[in-house]
C-alpha cells in the first residue's frame, strides 16, 4: 500500500478519484476502543457505579425492580467501606477498597502475592503510562524504547517530558525485545 493510500485507509475512506480501494469498510483499530466497534458496555458496572454515585436510591422501594440483586449487594459492600461516598476525596493511591478487590483479583489469576499498597489506581491506563515515563526521563538523553506498531500516547509523552530518542523495535521481528544495532545507534 502506498503512504498515500496509507493515509486515506487512516481517514476511513474506501476510495479516491473513482479508484475503489480493495475493501469495502474500514475498522478502526488504533485506539482499541471495543465498544467502537460495537461491543456493548459492561450493564453490571454502570449499575454498580449508579447506586454509588446515588446511594439515596438503596432506600426507595422500587431499587429492587430497577437493579438486580446481586449489584444491590455489591453496592452496599463497597458503600460499607467507602467513608463519605464517591465523590469526596479518596487515598491518594485510589479507594483501598477498589484496591483490596484488584490485590484478591490479582492474586487468584495469576497465582502471584498482590497488596493493596502495591496498586495505585488511574483514571485509564494514559495517565499510569505517561506517570511512568515521567519518572523515567531526567533530560533528552534518556531513551524510551518503545514498540511499533505504537499507540500514540506514547511517542507524544516522550515527546513531552522532553525525552529525546525513541528506540524503536518490531514486535513481529524475530529477534524478540532485542533492538537491532542501527536501532540502538539512532
Ligand atoms: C496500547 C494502549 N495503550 C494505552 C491506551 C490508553 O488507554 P486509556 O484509554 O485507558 O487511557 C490504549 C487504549 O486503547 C491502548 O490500546
């Protein structure tokens, strides 16, 4: 594909001056948003989050015919722990009884010690990643390797924490996480 067809392919459009492009539809793929390309957003979270942000609503009669019982009680148990509700101010590292409940999910997948101290919570992951490279980068000689093909956060926060060089290595290269030696020498 040419660098011209690159970027109609990038724009979503499937043809150009009558020159029909050999596909019909274009997903997008970049950002990895699951609900962009149609799944549904996960129904037991929103209604767990609405009871939190709205804990008034435990009291009414009718909550038991407008949420399920099992998010009822999965409301209740994180309110029990949670002093002042949402939306006041948490630990700085997130709500430790989020953070309890990811150190129990941690531990049971991966079979691997977890504590709530060890976990800091982010509103998504950009804002870990980008904390991470700021720590990472003093002044422009500092490298960040960074796997291509790249989401773009990550070359734009090297960018901006004044990291200069960016390594780049092919994931699908065989030769692994090594960088090639043009690679490590730009
Ligand atoms: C590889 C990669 N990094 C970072 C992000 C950013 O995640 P968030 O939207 O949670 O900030 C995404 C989102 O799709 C991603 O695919």
């Amino acid at each position: 594909m040419s660098s011209l067809s690159c970027c109609f392919f990038a724009a979503g459009i499937t043809s150009c001056d009558g020159f029909e492009f050999p596909f019909k539809k274009v997903v997008f793929a970049n950002i990895g948003n699951p609900q962009g390309i149609g799944q549904k957003p996960i129904t037991f979270v929103r209604q767990v989050l609405a009871l939190l942000d709205y804990p008034e609503l435990l009291e009414q009669e009718a909550v038991s015919t407008l949420f399920p019982a099992d998010v009822i009680s999965r409301a209740k148990e994180l309110l029990s722990e949670i002093p002042g509700g949402t939306g006041a101010y948490s630990e700085s590292q997130g709500l430790l009884a989020v953070r309890k409940r990811i150190a129990d999910f941690i531990e049971r997948r991966d079979g691997v010690p977890s504590s709530p101290e060890q976990i800091f919570l982010t509103d998504g992951a950009s804002p870990a990643v980008q904390m991470a490279l700021q720590l990472c980068i003093k002044d422009p000689k500092d490298a960040i390797m960074v796997p291509v093909p790249q989401y773009p956060l990550y070359q734009g926060s090297v960018n901006l924490f004044e990291g200069h060089t960016v390594v780049r290595e092919f994931i699908f290269c065989p030769v692994g996480w090594r960088c090639s030696q043009r690679e490590e020498s730009v």
